[in-house]
C-alpha cells in the first residue's frame, strides 16, 4: 500500500506526488554574524524523532509545505502551508 500524505490543498495523496526539500529551519536575520550563516547553511542536527521539513507538492498544488514528520519511523503528525509558517519577529 502507498504512503499517503495530506495536503492542506488537495486531500490525501501519494507521496510520490511530493518531493522533500529538506529541514524547516528559522532562518537568520541578514545582518546576522557569519559564524550564524555559516551554521545555518552548512551545521545540522539528525535529529531522531518529530522534525519540520519543507515539501513540494509537486505533481500536485505545486504549494510549499511544512510537513511535521517522525524521522525514525517517518509517520507523518501534521501537514500546513509553508505560508502559514511565518515567523513573528520581536
């Protein structure tokens, strides 16, 4: 059976609709320290367990996702427009 992923748009579909662009990290400020953009752009962490991660409907919306999803047993919690992901600066 094909794993199906939700999106906000277009209901359940195949993942093979989708393809993952990667981590769904807070990007710095732009006057931000090198060493940050450095960190930012080349330091991730693995980590195990629940991750945000950026998908593209591809074959589908075309819409950007944030996909919440299990890094070690890939069961995916939540799918939302990338949209809705911005950040509220202090």
């Amino acid at each position: 059976m094909a794993s199906l992923v939700t999106c906000p748009h277009c209901g359940a579909r195949p993942k093979e609709e989708f393809t993952v662009k990667g981590a769904a990290l807070t990007r710095p400020a732009p006057d931000a320290a090198q060493d940050t953009w450095f960190d930012y752009v080349y330091l991730r962490d693995n980590p195990r367990g629940r991750y945000d991660e950026y998908w593209h409907h591809t074959s589908g919306c075309r819409r950007w996702l944030v996909i919440t999803r299990d890094t070690a047993t890939h069961e995916i919690y939540e799918s939302r427009d990338a949209a809705d992901r911005r950040e509220v600066s202090a």
